[in-house]
C-alpha cells in the first residue's frame, strides 16, 4: 500500500491524555486500534460502523489500556500484548489502576495473541513489524509500518520515558531506543503514547536525554 494514503487518527484520552491511535487502510477500509486509554468516549464514536481488524497494545499501563473493555465491546476485535505484560491485563496491582483512586480498578480479559521481537503481523491489509522496546515497562512494544513507528512510551518528543515504574530500568530504555528506534530511518515518524509526534532525525538531533549516547 502507498503509506500515504493510510488515514491516522489520533485522539488524547483520559487524565494522562494518553494517545489512542486508529489506522484505516485506504482499500480495505479495516482499522487497527493501538493502545484505547481511559475516558474512551471520543474513540468509541470514531469506531462506531468501522471493522476493527485488531486491537495493538504497546503495554499494559492503566493509562493505555483504560478503554479496552469498551473497545472490545463494540468491536469484538483480538487483542495483541507482549508475554511479559499479558498478565496485567488482568492484574490491577501490575497494570497499576489499583494504585489510583479510580471508580474501579482496570481488569480486562486476558489478550488472544501475543507479540514478538522482529513479528511481521499482516492486519487489516497493513505489513506491520513488532519491536520489542522495554525500559519503560517490560514487555513495550513499537509497531513500525514503513515509515511510521507507534511506539508508546519508549520515545517522546525530546523526552523518554520515566522508568521509575515497577518493572522500569533507564538502561534497557536507552539500548530499546538506540539499538531499535535509532536503527530506524531518520525520516521516520515516531507517534508517542502522550504529545506531540516527532521524527528519528528530530530526537536524534535534539533530544536531551539521548544525544550524548549516539555511537
């Protein structure tokens, strides 16, 4: 397919104004969800009479995973999470809601397929490549389309992200970001799970946090 006429939708949800993602093919008109966060009410109008071929977690964080009842409610479409963070799903000490003063905390079905390193997923009549991107949580994932890279929050713009969370190492985060990410082509657009997107040259060139680390 021309990447360019794939149709990308982003919509900030919840508190964390986590991004949730929708990817429409332009022929096949099928969509890929990518990370339904909390307070998914604008999501789910955009989903009503669209086929939801898939449902993409980049991890298990509450805030990223907020909205999947929902989703999968309306859509019925599979669930796609890394091993490493399958059980938080249905855990909500490990996906953390259970430390948050929610109405309830997050507790989803457990995911019907699981992610790895180097996986080419064919959905939606996209060819998606999975890269498995921990530091901020154990099993994060990056979902890479030519050249488009979703990738939760491993890289933001100028930023990274925090790993002070259960299951963070600032180490792994910057090996996932130089070894995976940054053998990227700099043209590629990174869509994060908060902000703005930026590119591989652009954090390359002007993120802080990992300028000094470049080979």
């Amino acid at each position: 397919m021309k990447e360019a006429n794939m149709k990308i939708e982003s919509f900030a949800l919840g508190a964390f104004q986590t991004n949730a993602y929708v990817l429409t093919h332009p022929e096949t008109q099928e969509c890929i969800v990518i990370d339904p966060g909390m307070e998914p009410e604008p999501l789910l109008r955009a989903l009503e009479g669209k086929k939801v071929a898939a449902v993409l977690l980049t991890h298990a964080h509450l805030d990223h995973i907020g909205g999947l009842n929902a989703v999968r409610a309306l859509t019925k479409a599979p669930v796609y999470i890394h091993p490493l963070e399958s059980e938080w799903l249905t855990n909500p000490d490990l996906n953390g809601s259970s430390r948050w003063n929610l109405p309830e905390p997050i507790i989803c079905e457990p995911a019907e397929y699981e992610l790895a390193d180097g996986q080419m997923l064919e959905l939606a009549g996209f060819s998606l490549r999975v890269l498995h991107t921990p530091g901020h949580s154990p099993g994060s994932c990056s979902f890479v389309i030519g050249k488009h890279c979703f990738g939760g929050d491993v890289l933001f713009a100028q930023s990274i992200g925090r790993t002070d969370l259960p299951g963070g190492d600032f180490e792994t985060l910057m090996i996932s970001i130089q070894d995976k990410l940054f053998e990227l082509d700099d043209d590629t657009i990174v869509y994060p799970g908060h902000g703005p997107k930026t590119t591989i040259d652009a954090e390359k060139t002007f993120n802080p946090y990992v300028t000094g680390m470049l080979r």
